[in-house]
C-alpha cells in the first residue's frame, strides 16, 4: 500500500539495476509539463486547500511533504537516486508550492528527467554486469526491503547495491535449473524491457505522479486521477464498458489476449482465443489499421474499446503461429460488456457437525459497485451490488442454507450508497453510518426499506485488506448484533470521498484537467466510533496474514485520527454476545487439530520472520538447503494430508520430492500451493502464457483454509441456535424460536 504507482507500472519488484563509479551516460529524452499540466494543478491545489476535510495551505511546509512524497512515488526502495542526487535536489525542497502556485512544473519535472537518467544508466550496468560471472560461494547477504534505508553515499555504493541485486536475478534463474547462456538471455531481455516500459511514460503519467504526491501529503485517500485514469475508475465503479470482451495484457512488444469474457463479441464470434497477438487496430469497416506493436497496453485498450455498436477491426497473429507468422483480420461490433468477474458470488458450503450436515451460504463480493448514471437515468436493470447479493439471497432462501456469510476479504470498499442498501438486506429499518464534515455538521445514512431480504443468522469474512464500504457494512452488523465478524482487524479506512471533475475551471470543452477523489468527511459507526485507524476488530480472531507495519491505515504516518462522537439513535436487532465465548472455544479446539490451520499458521510466523530480518542470502549453498528444506517440508505437509506417511530418508521420498510428484490430496490448499511452489525465477510476463493461467486456476480452486473455518464457525452458530432456544430468542427476537433459519 506504501510501495509507489511507478513501480507497479515498470514491474521492477526485486530486479536487478546498478551503476558504475563513473556511470555510462544513456541517451534519454527528457519530458516537459504542459501549459494545461499546470493549469490542472493550479485548481486542483485550490480546491484542496479550501474544501479537503484536512484542508492545508500550500505552503513551504507542504512543499517539504511534497517533495519527500514524490521521492517514495518515484524511488521507493532507494536504488535509483544517491546522496548526491538528494543534493542536488536540495534547493527545491521548499519551492514545489511556488511551481504549482505559478504554473511552472519545471522543477518536479526535472526532478523526474534525473531520475529517468538514473534508471537508465542502472539498467545499462545491470546488462554490463550479466556479461561476466558472480561469486556465489562468498558469505553475503541483500537487504529486501530499503524504504527505510539510507542513500546510497557515493556510485560505488549504490553499484553495490544492483550488484547485489542482479546476483540475486542470477542465482534465483540458476536454482530454477538454468543454465548461463539461457540467463544471459533472461536477464538482458528483462532489463531490456525495463527500459522500454520506462520509455512509453510520456509527461501525463509523470503530472500524475507528481499531483498524487501532493494529493497523499495532505491525506492518505486523496487523489489526482488523470483524464484516462478517470475513466478507468468509472469503469470499476459500474463493472461495464463497451468494447469487445477480451482481457488483453503486454508481453515483449506484444498485445495477448489473456481472457476471452463469456458473452462479449470476441467469445460470440469465436474469432480469437486465448495467446492471440494484436498487432494492429482499425476503426469501421474502411479506417486504416494503426500498427500497436510496442505500444503500452492502455494506449491499445484504449483504441481498442469504442461506442457500443461500433465496429472494429483488428489485425492479430494466431496463437499457434510464429512471430512470422500469417495474420488474420478479424471484425468485431462493441458491446457493452459487464465484468461479471468483480460481480458478487455465490457459493454453498456443506459442514458437518454432530452428524447434521449444515449448508452454509456463501456470498463473495469483491467490491461495492453501482453503476450510478444508469441509476440516475432510471434504467430497471442498473448494476448494483445489493441487487446482486438480495437475488442470492432469495436463491439462498429456496435452498435451504442455514447461515449466510458474507465474504468480504480484501473489499476496498466503493459506493458509499451500497454500503447503507446492502446492510438494508440484514436489519428492519434504521441507522446504518454516520458522516462528519469538516465543518462538523453529522449527518446519518439511514436504511428506509422496512423487512429483511434474510432474517435468519448470517457471519461477515473480512482481512486486512477490507476497508471503507466494507467496514461501513462491518460494523454495522456487529453493531445491531446482527452477525459474528469474523477474521482479522479491517484496514482502518474511516473516510469519506467524492469525485470532483476539474473540467469545470477548464477554459473550453477541448482541454481536460482531470478529476480528484478527495476526502470532504470522515465515517462514524452508528455507536458513536470511528472505523478509522484501528479498523473493525472481529468478534472471533483468525490469523493476521497481512503485514500490519505496511499495509492498512496505520501504517501512514499522516492517517487521520481516532476519535469518537455521540452515538446515533438505533435499536440492536439482537445479543450475540453470549455466543461469542462458545464459538470462540469450539473455534480453537478444531483448530488446533486442524493441519492446514497449523501449517497456515507456520507459513504465517516464517513470512513475518522473513520480513523481519529482511535479508536474503546470496550463497548459493545456503539458499539451496533453504530450498531444500523448504520443499522437504512441503512434500511432509501433502503426504500427511493425503494420508500417508512420510519417511523422509526413503528413496522414493527423495525422489518424489525432487520430481515434485509426491502425491496430493484431492483438494490442495493455497498453502500448500504457495509453499511447494518452487521459484522459477521468472517475471510474470517471462513465463509461458497457458501455464501461468493454469496456476492461477489451481490457486483458485485451492481449499481456502480461512473461508472454511469461518463456514464451521457459522455452522456451529445454526447447532447452538437450533438447540438453545434462550439463546436464540436473545439472538434473534425478532423471529419465533423454532424459525431461525432464515427458510
């Protein structure tokens, strides 16, 4: 969550880049901001300034922020720039708000164009390094993670780094079982490419950098979003675009087709397929094709997409054909396609408990979505998660589950309206979240739909990375006493977002400023708290798998606070607190016999470790009997889950251990996939296509360990409530005792 926009974009992760002491100068074509760039910011600080919750005065002291703010978005793990850089750039630290306030981005560009030299001139040493040999017999060691880390001192420093770090891409390909030559080849085509994503960043991508370093000075959630990146957010929101069905993703200089989406023009037609090139795009039936190869895959999508009922014509080389291969010309009519992908789910799990199998339904929702023109125009169909999650509800009814779960792990939340609706389906009528303004006015969200879409028990799934809309949801559920939370604490983010389109101050309908998703309030739960900084805290605890220290609300050091106002006027649905304690018992004695659990919770204790040492050694002895011992430990792990014994000395152990057929339950789980996966030492994009989507579908359809538990957790709620009736009259005292099903 801390990690800077650039990095994700180039793919860089733990790559190798590095220095000379006197470093090779690369040719670079420096960018420079636009009249309109700086136009945009000057009303985008003007509107932060005067109507942001956290409302900060551009000044000397926020130009200091944005200046540190940038350096992150730009060189996170401190590989790039060097202390003499940080020198140079001295003079600036003061005087960002002064090129925002005068229209004059120079300075933040420069302070770009360096960095760009920079990581050109660490890439061409990387490919120098590659040309001869490492030491991998020396005792030494790299750091992992350098956000903390000084600045490199001098050249020979920071080259010691990269150093370090092509060693590491070196030896990770030579565990894997390459040989040189073939990681010669890898690593020069990696850093290669590397380059070249780095040359497709035109000045938009660098003002947007930039604008969010300022935007995320003044808080944490506040953002500039770019003309495109605008429109990319809009498309999450509703789940639907027009275009042709086809999820596409850059390999080399390639545009693949990753995913054909079922329904949508490109599967209707049959056409194209999965691994196929697009190497040119043309617009109706006689525009000219526009050859994209090389191009950044947005640029593609972008020609790609289209009105709906507009035809397009692409050029593409077959999947099963060389780079030589013959093209086809294949005609598709835009569609408006829904991402059903990112739609609520369904799912019912069989649990069985004294005998009596239990089904508990299970809904997965992976964001608040709503497609809020469509609503606004009327349309009967409009996309909206709580119209989603009541049909599944209903279907759940003529099911017969006996508890309904709600799954919403790693939900960042979205419409705040949502929010409100979707706990609508769970109590009568009532208060749902509270909002303050920076003025301090209160306002509260209520649910006005009298009845329940689902009365009988229901439980709420979230991790760490639940936050906003989920934990509006959360922890209003807990609240009324409606349903067990259950999980580990939320994110923590307690704050309210609204876009503002800054084309309003554009002079005419041509020049486009962008937009902000800026934070006007702060949520409150309906007893008076904050879900901001410390999150919903679940009623029954499972595993923290997240990085706490890095990840969630607390880990910025500008989060706004927790405080607490006047509870809203709202009468609980139910008492579940006498509930609490037994599940709490049941839950530990099960897992405590539970192997994946424990195994879980072993991976769980060595990845904190791991971050905690933050060191990788760069011997190879020592990291082949860490991998030795690492795979010993997951061929143990499948053999005890299969049933069978492991004799780890037997020379069929051996053997099953190093061809990787050691025999599986029927079910693997994500641990155990993660666990016995070995590095391959790849990129993503550097692997075989077909392979790597069969490996996400195995991840997939793994056993979910922590969904499963919480699924007994609900299953032993129903037995409890099925055979208690003083329990379950306090529980739920809107139902009679013997109904409390939700049949």
């Amino acid at each position: 969550m801390k990690k800077h926009v650039l990095t994700a974009i180039l793919a860089v992760a733990m790559s190798a880049h590095v220095v000379t002491a006197q470093p090779e100068k690369v040719a670079v074509t420096p960018l420079k901001p636009s009249a309109e760039q700086a136009q945009a910011a000057l009303w985008a600080s003007r509107v932060m300034a005067r109507y942001h919750y956290k409302a900060l005065p551009l000044d000397d002291a926020m130009s200091e922020k944005i200046f540190d703010n940038y350096l992150k978005w730009l060189d996170s793990d401190r590989l790039y720039f060097t202390q003499a850089d940080l020198n140079q750039f001295a003079p600036m630290r003061t005087k960002l708000d002064d090129a925002i306030n005068n229209e004059n981005l120079t300075l933040p560009f420069q302070i770009y164009n360096v960095y760009q030299q920079r990581f050109n001139e660490r890439m061409a040493y990387a490919r120098e390094l590659i040309k001869g040999k490492f030491d991998f017999t020396a005792d030494e060691s790299m750091q992992l993670d350098r956000e903390k880390a000084p600045w490199a001192k001098s050249e020979d420093e920071v080259r010691d780094l990269w150093r370090k770090r092509v060693k590491n891409d070196w030896l990770r390909l030579k565990l894997a079982g390459k040989d040189d030559k073939a990681i010669r080849e890898t690593l020069d085509k990696r850093y290669e490419n590397y380059q070249n994503r780095l040359k497709k960043l035109n000045s938009e991508d660098v003002f947007q950098m930039f604008m969010n370093a300022y935007a995320t000075a003044i808080e944490p959630h506040t953002n500039y979003l770019g003309p495109r990146s605008a429109e990319n957010f809009d498309i999450a929101m509703r789940l639907s675009l027009e275009g042709i069905g086809a999820v596409l993703q850059s390999r080399d200089d390639y545009t693949v087709i990753r995913e054909i989406v079922p329904g949508g023009p490109a599967a209707i037609s049959g056409k194209l397929k999965v691994g196929d090139r697009i190497v040119g795009v043309a617009q109706g039936e006689k525009g000219g094709f526009t050859d994209v190869l090389g191009w950044r895959i947005d640029d593609v999508v972008q020609l790609v997409r289209g009105e709906k009922d507009s035809l397009v014509r692409l050029d593409v080389i077959p999947a099963d054909a060389g780079p030589d291969g013959k093209h086809v010309t294949v005609s598709l009519v835009r569609k408006k396609i829904n991402m059903e992908e990112q739609s609520a789910k369904k799912s019912v799990i069989k649990v069985k408990e004294g005998g009596v199998e239990r089904r508990i339904g299970v809904i997965s929702l992976p964001t608040f979505y709503l497609d809020f023109e469509a609503r606004r125009r009327g349309d009967k169909d409009f996309k909206s998660a709580t119209r989603d999650v009541q049909r599944i509800l209903t279907e759940f009814k003529k099911e017969k589950v006996d508890n309904v779960l709600v799954d919403l792990r790693n939900n960042g939340g979205g419409s705040l309206i949502e929010a409100v609706e979707l706990t609508g389906l769970f109590i009568d009528k009532g208060p749902v979240v509270q909002q303050r303004t920076a003025e301090g006015r209160v306002d509260v969200e209520s649910d006005t739909n009298a009845g329940l879409a689902w009365d009988g028990p229901m439980g709420v799934l979230i991790n760490r990375g639940s936050a906003s809309a989920s934990e509006i949801f959360a922890a209003a559920i807990q609240d009324y006493g409606r349903g067990i939370v259950i999980g580990e604490p939320s994110f923590g983010k307690g704050t309210v977002q609204t876009l503002i389109n800054l084309d309003r101050f554009a002079p005419t309908d041509k020049v486009h400023y962008g937009e902000l998703k800026m934070t006007i309030a702060q949520f409150f739960r309906i007893n008076g708290g904050t879900t901001q900084l410390r999150g919903v805290t679940p009623d029954i605890k499972l595993p923290v798998t997240a990085d706490v220290d890095n990840f969630g609300e607390s880990s910025y050091d500008n989060a706004l606070p927790w405080v607490q106002i006047k509870p809203a006027n709202f009468a609980p649905a139910g008492d579940l607190k006498d509930l609490v304690a037994p599940l709490q018992k049941r839950h530990e004695a099960r897992v405590a016999k539970d192997k994946d659990f424990v195994y879980l919770q072993e991976d769980i204790a060595e990845a904190v470790k791991l971050r905690k040492d933050n060191l990788i050694s760069l011997n190879e002895a020592v990291r082949r009997k860490e991998r030795d011992a690492q795979e010993a430990k997951a061929s143990q792990r499948e053999a005890r889950l299969a049933g069978k014994a492991a004799d780890e000395s037997s020379p069929a152990a051996k053997e099953a251990r190093n061809s990787g057929k050691t025999p599986l339950p029927s079910k693997p789980t994500k641990t155990m996939i993660a666990s016995r996966g070995q590095d391959d030492g790849l990129q993503a994009d550097e692997r075989n296509l077909q392979a790597e989507l069969a490996a996400e579908k195995a991840a997939k359809n793994a056993k979910d360990v922590l969904l499963q538990e919480a699924a007994h957790i609900l299953a032993d709620e129903s037995v409890m409530l099925k055979t208690d009736t003083r329990m379950a009259s306090r529980a739920m005292p809107y139902l009679p005792s013997t109904r409390v099903s939700g049949n």
